[in-house]
C-alpha cells in the first residue's frame, strides 16, 4: 500500500475514534440528565416522574438517535436526525424516544443545570415533533403544522424558563416543576420577538400572521415589510393545516 494510502488511512481512523469519543461523552451526560444525576454533587433525583428509569445502551436506536440529536452542529443535520427517527421506528421507539426527553428536560430544569436551555429547547423541539407525527406519520406536515410552529416559536425565542418549565410540566405524572413553574409565571412574562425586525417584546404586544397563526409582528409596517419572505412559509403552514383538518374528518 502506497504510503499516501497509510496516511489518509490512518486520518480516517482517527477521525472515526474521535467521533466516537464524541458520541459516548455526549451519550454519557443525558444519560446522567435523564436519571437525574446532578454531577456537582453525585446525587440523584429522588423522583422518576412516573416515566422510563431504564436507559437502554448507546447500541439502541433510540440512544443512538439521541445522542446524534444532541450533537447535531446545525439546523439541517437536526431536521434530519428528528426524520430519521420519527420515518424509521416504530410508535413504541418513538414513545421511549420521548420519555427519555422529557426526563433530561424536566431533570434539567430542576437542577438549574447550565445546559437546560440550549438542551432542555432541542429536547423539546423534538419531543412536539415526534407527538404530532404520530398523528400525521408526514414529516414535512409536522414541521409545518401551527401546533409544531407556535410551540417552537414560543420556546426557541423567550429568553426565560417560563415557557420550558410549563412545556416539560405538563408531561410530567408528578408535580416535581409546579413550584418553578408557579413562580416563574409571576415573576416573567410571555415574550415573543417580530419576525421582521427581530425586536423582542411581551407576547401581547405582537400581531400574529392572521392567515398562518403563526409568523408575529410587532407592527402593520413590519407584517407587509416580512410579506415577500413570509409568503413561502405561510403557504406550507395552511397546506399542513388542510391535511391535519382531513386527518381529522377521517378519525371522525
């Protein structure tokens, strides 16, 4: 074998090993989160919240999904690994999938852990997908669908843990997040941001798209101003919205 060969050979390989060493650090901390073990102290938390407690190893697909989940670096590799999923396994992978983010969320949030914004939203995220798939079994659809939007909306742009905190309590079968959630409501407000010009405000104070119910403004001027980039994503929110109403008449 030529000695170029050896080398890009051996880059490989260790290329191959540090992606490894990756995904079984990254493997390792939401398994610590979804068990409730705080490593500052060593404790664990004393409440399962009437979910999974087993954590299946890196091997299993649901681990496996996670853990690529968690690491994904951009929005198109996370839009692929929650289709990946919700497209490949079964209703009953798909359910242990979203346990197991429930449980790193609320245990996040409860021991006020550093990671719980940028996880606790990505473990949300793709727990509103993978429960509105199930009714839908159409990906595009699920992204696009006002329940998915207004939940990612809501949670990807406030700035506090009001929204978090009530998202993972009300998945939870204990009331572990009342308290934090409770007090949360009186001390932040429910903010969102204009699409437009990206200024941040108390939710009330916003108009919503009255055609997709989604897109907020903070004003007449930056609704028709946002309307030519709008457009495309408000046409796939009433397209998504005709097939859950169809779906709906076809349960009936």
């Amino acid at each position: 074998m030529p000695a170029s060969s050896r080398k890009r050979n051996k880059g490989r390989d260790r290329k191959a090993k540090k992606e490894e060493s990756k995904r079984v650090a990254m493997y390792d901390s939401w398994q610590g989160w979804a068990s409730g073990r705080n490593r500052a102290t060593g404790e664990h938390a004393q409440c399962n919240h009437g979910l999974v407690t087993t954590i299946p190893d890196l091997s299993h697909p649901v681990s496996s999904f996670i853990t690529e989940y968690l690491l994904c670096y951009d929005v198109n590799d996370t839009y692929m690994a929650l289709q990946n999923i919700a497209e490949g396994l079964d209703d009953s992978y798909r359910k242990l999938a979203i346990d197991i983010l429930i449980l790193i969320g609320a245990n996040l949030m409860l021991c006020k852990n550093t990671a719980v914004f940028v996880t606790g939203r990505e473990a949300a995220f793709a727990i509103v997908v993978l429960e509105k798939y199930e009714e839908l079994h159409d990906f595009q659809s699920t992204l696009n669908c006002r329940v998915v939007s207004n939940k990612v909306r809501d949670l990807t742009v406030s700035n506090t843990d009001r929204d978090l905190l009530k998202f993972f309590r009300k998945r939870l079968n204990c009331s572990c997040l009342k308290k934090m959630h409770l007090e949360a409501r009186k001390t932040q407000p429910k903010l969102g941001y204009c699409e437009y010009c990206k200024e941040v405000k108390e939710r009330r104070l916003l108009m919503v798209c009255s055609r997709c119910r989604v897109s907020q403004y903070c004003s007449r001027d930056c609704h028709v101003a946002a309307s030519p980039e709008h457009r495309l994503h408000c046409n796939l929110r009433v397209r998504a919205e005709q097939i859950v109403a169809n779906n709906n008449v076809l349960d009936e």
